[in-house]
C-alpha cells in the first residue's frame, strides 16, 4: 500500500514532457516485484500442467506491457478459442458495458458451476483466511461501516498464494481461464480472494459511497478472467478510471498518511477555512477563561442584576471590555448566535469546574509524589444551611532545600447527615474519587466533638478500623483555646467579668456613633490603636478572648468617659451606658479584667505559632509545656505585684479606691480565704486559682504523647540520646511496612547515631530534610517524613470555611456547591497556575460541544 501511496503521488505531480519516461520507470518496478513473486513461488509453477505453464508464461510476458501490449493478449486469447458464438458476442459486448457485470444470472451461474478445483466446487466450505478481502464484505453490503485497523488491513495486506498453489480455472469462451496474479502488480488497489476465487477492490471496500457503480469488485467479486484487461473490454482498466474509484484512491491515501502522523485531522486538510475557525474558536474561548481565572482568584462576584434582557454582571462587563482590545473575542461576540456565545452561567459553571478539576489534578499530583499523607477535615454551615465538609490533605512536598509541609484544601463535600458513619463514608469515598490511594493514609486531624474524636464509634475510630495505620491527633488549636474557653468560665469571678466586658463590646459595636466616640475619645487621650472599638468575642475565634481582653484594658478611660457621657446625653441609651459605667467601677473587675489579660497575653503567642503549616507535632507539645511552666513560674515571681500595681493606677484614673469584697459570714458561692491586705485578697483568691486552672488545663490536654509514630521524633538529631532500645523496637515495629529497606534498618540507625556524635545537632525534623543528605539514610528519611505528615492542627480547614464566608454571602446564597468549591479552589490556590490549555481540552472533552475545537 505504501508504494501505492507513493506511486500516485508521484503521478499527480509528473508533466507531459516525462511520460515516456514514466512509463518506462513503471514498467522496470512491475518486472521486479514480479520477478521477486516468481522466485518465491517457482515451485508451484513447475507443478502445473503444461498448458497452464505456457497460458501463465505467455501472460508474464505481456504483463510488462502498456495498451498495445494488452491488445494483443486479447487477440491471442480470442485465437486460442476460436470465433466467439453470436450469443457469446453480445453476452460480452453487455458485459464491458456494465462495466464487469455479467450479462444475465444463468451466465453467472453457468460459470458458477463450470469453477473447480481438483474436482469439487469453490463455495462457502472453503476456509478464510485471514487478509482474504471476503472478511469484510459482508459489512460492507450491510452497510456497516468498517473500522480503521480493518480498513488498514484491507490497504495494507494481500492473499498470497502459498507455494504449490494453483489458481483455480473458469470455462470462459470456450477455453480454462484463471486469475493472472501479474493484475495485481499493475494495479495495486487488486485483493483475490481465494476462498471465491474472485477480486475486489481494496480502495472500494473501504472508501466507494458511488451507489450503483463498481457493483462486482464491492459486493459479488470480479471473476470475468477473459475480459479482465485490454483497452476495448478490459473490465480491470475500466474500473480504475471510473469516479467512485478515483474518490475511493484520495480518501485511502488521506487516511493512511493520517495514520502515519503524515498529514493532520481530515477536516482541516479539506478546509483550510475549517482550521482557521478551530483556532479562533480556542483563542476566543482561552479569552473567557482568562476572565473567569482572574475573577474567581480575586474572588469578585460573577453575576449582577438582570436589565431587560441582558444581565448586568462582572463576568459580563469584563468579557465585554476585554473584547474592545482582543479582535477574535469581539467577532466571536459579535457573530456568535446568541445561544452559542459560551457566557452563559451554566458555561460559567462547567469551566469554573474544570478550573478547579485542573488546580486538584496539580495537587493530587503532588500528593502522589510524597506518597504519605493525613487528612484534616472540620465541618460547618454555609449561609444557605448546607453543612459543608471541608477536607484537606498535609504532606511532605519537595526534597532537599526545597522540602516544606503543605496543607492543601480539596474542595468541599455537602452532608445530608452529620452522624460519624455519613462523615467517614464522604472522607474515604471523596479521597478515593480524587484519585488518592487511601493505604498511604498515615494520620486523622479533627476536632474535639464526640462525632469526630469519639473512640468507640466516632469517624476517627471507623477510619481508623479500615486504615489502622492513620492515627487520629485532636487539633492542637482547638485544644489551645478549650484551656482558655474553661480558664475563662470555670472560675465565677473571671467567667463575671467576662461577661461585663462582653456586654460593653457590644454596646459600642452595635452603633457607628457610639464606636466613633469611643475612636474620637481615644484619640483625644494621645492613644494610638490597630483596631477600632473593642472587638467582639467569639468561642471559635481562638484568639478573640485576648484580643478583646487586650482592647478594652488599652482604652479603659476612653471608654469610662464615653458610657459616662452617654449616660447623661443620650437618653436612648443612658440606662445602659449607666450600668455598664457602674460595672466598670468595680475594683474586682478592674484587677480582674487587668489579671487575666496578663495570663492571656502568655498564651496569644502561642496561638499564633499553632496556625502556621510548618510546625510538627512534637514542637506543638515543646511550646505548649514550655509555656505552661512560663506561667506556673507566675506564682513564684512578682506576677500578682506587677498586675495589683497596673489595677491601682487604672482604678485611680477613674476614682475608684481599691478595696476587696465585704466578707460575709457564709459565704457558699466565692473565695471566702481571710487576707490582710487587698493585695493579699486579690493574689490568693484570684491570681492563684486562675494560673493554677491554667497550668492543670494545659497539662490535660498537652499531655505528653508517646504513641509508636511520634517516636520517630527522638530521630532528629538533638533528641537521639533520648532513643532507647525500647523506643527503638516499638518505633521500627510500627514504621516496619512503609520502610524501603526494612533487613538494614537499626544498622542505619547506628551510623545515623555516629554521624551526629560531634558538631551542631538539628533540632527540628524538617531542618534535617533540608540540610542534610540523607540518600544513605533511607529508611529514616521515610520515618521523619511520615513524622512530619502527622497532623498537628485543622486550620487549613478553618481557612477554608474564612474563604467560603467571603465566597457565599447573603446576596450569592443560591449558589450551587459545585460552583461553590470550584471558586474556592481558585480563590485558595491563587498561586497555582492553571493551564489554560489543558481547562479548555477538559471542558470540550466534558460533553457535546456546538463550537468547533477540535481537539483529539
């Protein structure tokens, strides 16, 4: 087929002057391949019968020859058979006529029955094989359109005769006729099919949609041997002329050079127009998803209000003003029909949505190339009621220098029930959707909630029954501010004084003149301040308590002067600016107030720290125990001195003397311990109980965790003196499946030891991943990675739901959940890139498209 291929493409580009000399280059390459066929087939000539020898010797003769050449084989055939019969003139002269149909049924059938071979009929008994062109004929007359490996089968290969093989004979015209295989090598596009004992037409087969033509080289086979060539009756000539067989030939060159990688797609070889369309159609389209790129990363809502017809949005105005600079664009807008524009929310919806299949493919990605990682996952409402399930994934991202913890959002999962078995079931069913492989799940990060921690049935227990491999860390954030929610509210005098400075929060939030007053107060006083007004406190806000503890004792006599004015000037108001006023005026509040603030304030910093994403576990437990002997060390030190002295000067700023409570007689509900001093009072009925609360909430809830997989942290070089054979063997026990080089292991703990014997000793596990190398140390690379991976906190998630807030709002609360985590991937992952490319091949691939893209 491929000297076909080329033989017709040097034809179309020959001139008059060199036909002569075409014709001879042709005739050489047919005697060649001829003599390559003789040679391979030399045994089966020799076993033929005389007449045949000199029948097929006399046609290999004239098979070199051109138009006279075939003239004069015909002449001699009709010699050899004497003068054709009246009735055999005019079957024949009806058969060139048709162009190779036989002139009536009983001729056919008459030559039917005269085919033998050794005695016994040609018929359906005889086996196919498998390049015999009948395979596909069938299909062909049904009107089944073939394939493309078998419509390269039919162009490629042929039946050759095996050696020994006669050809079958036909009684035409008086004489025993047969297929001369010398046909094929003047015309290629020729397939014998040997279990018919007929020709076909390869190119026909495959590509001829001329109806009525052709008739015996599609569906019945050419078997007219007699009239086979020669330019007065030549049926084969004929044929290879004919239109349906000149289109037929263009069509199977175009589609074997395609499936070459010669030429590309059909359609935009017809039409060069039709490639000049596909590329407009995909610059137009890359425009409006730049739009919807830049939009949804800086989070600007898409749509607007409706103005008659046309919507009045931000997708709508930046599409539009990006046309008036890109020429494709504003055609596209301007011809486009008004329900193929692509601009419409629901191709808004389908590309934000491939947006964010392309930003979790990066990540996935990643994910799979650090192969361990934990899920973090926390729940909460959007502003329509839907619960949403945010999940994240922490993991080891890089290596060398360049090795980081990543806490990845995912997306978004709605519940339809909030019990622990619907919870686990979208956990694990999510993540094996996104393409995870769920046996790499090495740790579980939830919050406190009985749904999620609890140990016989809650999420972290049925995950962990399918993986026992991921274990469950409560979030350190979460823990952090319970010690301060129970610090705050356990305590009577402190949970009183929590609730007054709550109160005044809100008094002046909820005015914009009541918060300018207390700015311009502030101001007149000489105070400089980050926040206005005193921030509102919140139980998940951690940081909140400090923060507004912080505010209100930096603007204690601004806001004393304020309530103090308000009560006598602003009569809507004055009641409750009256008592508040007489609240603040409690010495008790004041010392209070002054007090926890110094506590908090030790805390804050660590709140901070537990939001950042490279921090590990065992650092997490370090700062939360140094911090709590810092404030245990409170009691010892001049604490209690230094807050009395700052409560004196705040209290005398506003006139109030400092005094302890009256004592009663019985007294069931508050400190009842005899002091001499107000001082005394204050640091043994309140100071004291509240460090202590402090100290004994920290130690509960950042108890020292010694749990097989935080084991690998006595790796880090610092700590390698603390690693006893005890740690060692329950470490090596549970890290045993996921090591690369198990049988070496406790050998290459012991050069790991040797090697950190002298000189400066890293103190946290990811400085040692990016400082040293550790290509000989590969099984405790893989422990202090999966270490790594152990979850500390769930702020990723909480970030999450921050984003889904400023996502959602009260004007976008119809918003779809896909649409809904499709723009919060774009607007979390803002430093990813997306590939604009691969989004607009995943959108034409995602369904049936109007506009034409074509992409494979």
């Amino acid at each position: 087929m491929d000297a076909f291929l080329s033989k017709k493409k040097k034809d179309k580009d020959r001139d008059g002057d060199s036909k002569q000399e075409s014709k001879e280059d042709e005739r050489e390459n047919r005697e060649s391949k001829l003599e390559h066929r003789e040679e391979s087939h030399s045994e089966m000539e020799g076993e033929r019968h005389t007449e045949d020898d000199e029948a097929q010797r006399h046609t290999v003769e004239e098979g070199g020859q051109r138009s006279a050449e075939d003239d004069e084989a015909q002449r001699h055939t009709v010699e050899e058979g004497g003068q054709r019969s009246a009735e055999d003139d005019e079957a024949q002269r009806h058969t060139v006529e048709e162009g190779g149909q036989r002139s009536t049924e009983n001729e056919y059938s008459r030559e039917q029955g005269n085919m033998e071979i050794g005695g016994e009929e040609i018929g359906s008994s005889c086996p196919q094989h498998p390049f015999d062109p009948v395979r596909v004929k069938n299909k062909v007359i049904n009107g089944d359109a073939l394939t493309d490996d078998e419509k390269k089968s039919v162009l490629q290969n042929r039946w050759l005769a095996p050696q020994g093989y006669s050809y079958p004979k036909r009684t035409l015209g008086g004489k025993q006729l047969m297929y001369n295989r010398q046909w094929e090598i003047n015309y290629e596009w020729l397939s014998y099919s040997p279990s018919e004992d007929a020709a076909y037409c390869a190119t026909c087969l495959c590509f001829n949609k001329v109806k009525g033509k052709n008739f015996s080289f599609l569906t019945k086979g050419f078997t007219d041997w007699k009239n086979a060539v020669g330019d007065k009756r030549g049926v084969i000539p004929r044929h290879s002329h004919s239109e349906g067989h000149q289109r037929a030939t263009e069509l199977a060159e175009n589609f074997m050079l395609i499936t070459q990688g010669q030429k590309k797609d059909i359609k935009s070889v017809i039409s060069k127009q039709y490639d000049d369309k596909v590329m407009a159609n995909r610059k137009a389209l890359l425009s409006i998803i730049d739009s919807i790129v830049c939009l949804g990363k800086r989070n600007v809502p898409f749509r607007g209000n409706w103005e008659g017809s046309s919507e009045n949005g931000n997708f709508n105005y930046f599409v539009n003003w990006k046309a008036q600079f890109d020429t494709t664009l504003k055609q596209h807008l301007e011809t486009a029909a008004k329900n193929a524009k692509y601009i419409s929310p629901q191709i808004q919806n389908d590309l934000i949505a491939c947006c964010a299949e392309d930003i979790r493919e990066t990540l996935i990605n990643n994910i799979k190339t650090a192969k361990f990682f934990t899920v973090l996952a926390d729940e909460s409402m959007d502003i329509s009621g839907i619960e949403q399930l945010s999940l994240c994934v922490r993991y080891v991202s890089g290596e060398g220098e360049s090795s980081e913890i990543r806490e990845d959002f995912l997306g978004f999962c709605p519940l339809t029930q909030q019990d622990a078995k619907t919870i686990a079931t979208v956990i694990l069913r999510q993540l094996t959707e996104w393409g995870l492989h769920t046996e790499y799940l090495r740790g579980q990060g939830y919050d406190g909630a009985s749904t999620m921690s609890g140990h016989v049935s809650g999420v972290q227990k049925r995950i962990s029954d399918v993986h026992p491999r991921a274990m469950y860390t409560h979030c350190r954030s979460h823990a952090l501010n319970l010690v301060v929610v129970h610090g705050c509210s356990d305590l009577p005098i402190v949970r009183n004084t929590m609730s007054i400075i709550e109160e005044i929060a809100v008094f002046f939030s909820g005015s914009s003149a009541r918060k300018g007053a207390l700015e311009a107060e502030t101001s007149k006083e000489g105070q400089t301040t980050k926040k206005s007004g005193i921030p509102l406190m919140s139980d998940t806000r951690w940081s909140s308590r400090s923060t507004t503890l912080s505010a209100f004792v930096e603007k204690f006599t601004a806001v004393h002067s304020v309530l103090e004015k308000m009560g006598v000037e602003k009569p809507s108001v004055s009641a409750k600016a009256a008592t508040l006023r007489h609240s603040m005026e409690s010495f008790e509040t004041i010392i209070t107030a002054v007090m926890v603030n110094e506590i908090l304030g030790y805390i804050h910093p660590l709140t901070k720290l537990l939001q950042t994403t490279n921090l590990d576990i065992l650092t997490a437990y370090e700062e939360a125990r140094n911090m709590r002997q810092v404030i245990a060390n409170q009691r010892e030190d001049k604490g209690s001195r230094l807050c009395f002295e700052k409560a004196t000067a705040l209290a005398n700023s506003i006139g109030v003397v400092p005094a302890k409570r009256r004592v009663s007689v019985r007294q069931t509900y508050r400190a009842n311990v005899t002091t001499e001093s107000v001082e005394d009072h204050y640091r043994i009925n309140l100071f004291y109980p509240f460090l202590d609360h402090i100290t004994a909430q920290l130690d509960e809830r950042f108890a020292k965790n010694n749990k097989p997989p935080i084991l690998a942290s006595y790796l880090v070089p610092s700590s390698l003196k603390c690693l006893t054979p005890a740690r060692e063997d329950e470490m090596l026990r549970w890290y045993h499946e996921d090591l690369p080089d198990q049988d070496t292991a406790r050998q290459e703990i012991e050069r790991w030891r040797h090697k950190f014997e002298d000189g400066p000793l890293p103190s946290f596990a990811l400085e040692v991943l990016q400082k040293h190398n550790l290509s000989f140390f590969p099984n405790i690379k893989c422990m202090l990675k999966i270490f790594l991976t152990l979850p500390v906190t769930t702020c990723a998630c909480e970030r999450s739901f921050s984003a889904m807030r400023r996502l959602k709002t009260w004007l976008r609360s119809t918003m779809s959940n896909d649409r809904l985590t499709g723009l919060a991937m774009m607007h979390v992952h803002q430093k990813v890139e997306v590939d604009r490319e691969n989004i607009l091949r995943r959108w034409d691939a995602s369904g049936h498209r109007r506009i034409q893209l074509a992409f494979d």
